[in-house]
C-alpha cells in the first residue's frame, strides 16, 4: 500500500486550512481550488479529501456535480495542529523554554537570569510531561474541547 500522506493528503488538508482561514467565513473552497492551490489532479484532491474525512479532520459537502464542486464545510482542531496553524502542547512547551532562555540571556539581574534559565531548563528537561499536560489542558479549554 503506497503512503499517500506526504505526497497528497498533507499537501491538500494544509491548502484547506490556508483557504478557510484567508476566506475568514467568507466562502467555502471547492475541491477545485484546492486542486488549482496544490497542483494536484482533482481526483487525487477528492481521494485525499475523502481520506481526511475519513479521520474526521474535514467535513465533505458533496455535490452531484463530482469531485471539483464539492466543498470543504469545515475542519478540526486536529487538522489545524496537523498543519502547524495551532500549536500542539508539546510544540507549546517547547517554544515556552526557548523564550524563558532568550529571556534569561537579555536579563541584566543575576539572580533572575538563573531562575529564569533553571526554568527554561525544567520546561525543557525533567517537568516536561508536567508543563504538557498543563499545555494540554489550557489548550483544550481555550478550543472549547
């Protein structure tokens, strides 16, 4: 069985969710323009649609009018982590040490510039799972999950 995701199905849900967010609930995209987006033919953009919906991070609407009309009518948070537009709690995490570091490295303060850096590590190293879970957790209730 040929790997379809680097190729086809990422490509196509990550032009899904440009789409939506530039169209900001204006339109909905046709698979046509996701097709014109990804320079995929427009049947490999309706199997990789189906197989996203698949796991539910589309939704189809279908038309009588084949693959080229019919439409995305939404996608999941899944999709959007998937696609790096929303961050997952490990990404969150990982982004949080970084900045707790260059914070550390512009701190004039001794002292501060050591807390700072002991907790850029602890984000980075031994409390990792706990900062994840506490991302996770905050993350969660921000998408209303």
């Amino acid at each position: 069985m040929e790997n379809t995701w680097a190729d086809r199905d990422l490509p196509v849900l990550d032009a899904i969710v440009r789409y939506l967010d530039q169209a900001a609930g204006a339109s909905l995209p046709e698979l046509r323009d996701i097709a014109e987006q990804t320079d995929l033919e427009i049947v490999e953009v309706g199997k990789a649609a189906l197989a996203l919906e698949s796991d539910r991070l589309i939704e189809i609407g279908k038309t009588a009018g084949g693959h080229g009309t019919w439409y995305v009518k939404r996608v999941s948070g899944e999709a959007r982590r998937l696609v790096g537009q929303w961050p997952t709690a490990e990404q969150f995490v990982d982004e949080l040490a970084q900045r707790l570091q260059a914070a550390a490295d512009e701190e004039p303060d001794p002292e501060r510039r050591g807390r700072l850096r002991e907790l850029a590590s602890s984000a980075g190293d031994v409390a990792r799972n706990v900062f994840v879970d506490v991302a996770t957790s905050v993350i969660s209730r921000q998408m209303g999950a």
